[in-house]
C-alpha cells in the first residue's frame, strides 16, 4: 500500500511517539517536499523533526506539476498544497490529511482520505496496537492540544468494538 502524507500527522504520530506505525502499515510513504521542509527545515528541535530527518522509511518527493495560483488563495498550505498534486499523480492508497480543509478539497478530487485517527484504527485492525494502546493514544493527542472532535472519538471508540 501506498501513502502520501501531510504534516499533521506526521507530528501527531511523532508526538506520541508511533511513527513506526507508517511503515508498518504501508510499503511506500511518500512526503511532499514541502512537509518535510516544513517540520524538518523550518521545524527544527520541535516534535518530529528528529525522527523524521533520520528516517529511511519514507520518499521525500515534490509534485509533478506546479499550480500557478497561490496556495493560499485556496486557502491550503504549500505542504497541502502538494500532498494533493502528488496525490493525484501518485494514486495512493490513502492521502494521509487531518486539516479540514484539506479532506475536502482532497474528497472533491476523489482521493482516499485518512487522518490520525483512521492511522490508529487501521493500526488496532492490523494488531499493530491493542483496543487499550488505541484509546491512549487518542487521548494522549487530545492531553497534547490536538483538536479531535466528540464525534471522531465516539466514532473511533465505536470502530474499536467491531469485529
């Protein structure tokens, strides 16, 4: 499976210290260019700029083609901005975003949405974590100032319970 990932998280999961679950989970992860500047370059000594400078599990690529209208005219990001264009060049298996805006403009483009949340949950399905190691997980993100909503974690909490 392939992944293209944007920096939420990428972050996230460094804060909680399970980015190994990435490259447990899929074959190929793809960075954009402008994620990797963002948290390693621009991010450097904050959460996740280590561990991902030091990773040989993922491909750091920018997109194909370029847009001519400014990211934030779109009101996206560049690294967004990219994740999107190398998804459409790309064909992953998931588009790993977890801004808002991000999974629409990505939805309109009819390309598979995953967030952090979802990363956990295809983690607990693969047995990569326990229903336990789950919960804290998302509740750890929660303590750290991630914003995830009642409704996901009551949504999540219920998708653990499944067969």
């Amino acid at each position: 499976m392939k992944v293209v990932v944007n920096a939420t998280p990428l972050i996230a999961l460094s804060l909680i210290n399970r980015l190994d679950l990435l490259p447990a989970l899929f074959e190929e992860i793809v960075v954009p260019r402008a994620v990797y500047e963002e948290i390693v370059v621009q991010g450097g000594g904050r959460v996740g700029a280590a561990a991902l400078s030091n990773a040989t599990w993922m491909q750091v690529k920018g997109p194909d083609r370029l847009l001519t209208i400014e990211p934030l005219l779109l009101g996206l990001d560049a690294g967004e901005l990219q994740v999107l264009l190398l998804a459409r060049d790309l064909q992953p298996d998931w588009v790993l975003v977890d801004e808002r805006l991000g999974r629409r403009v990505a939805r309109v483009l009819q390309l598979p949405v995953k967030g952090t949340v979802g990363i956990l949950l295809a983690a607990f399905h693969a047995a990569l974590l326990t229903k336990t190691e789950a919960l804290q997980a998302v509740q750890q993100l929660r303590a750290q100032g991630f914003r995830i909503s009642t409704a996901v974690v009551a949504w999540f909490e219920q998708e653990l319970e499944q067969p």
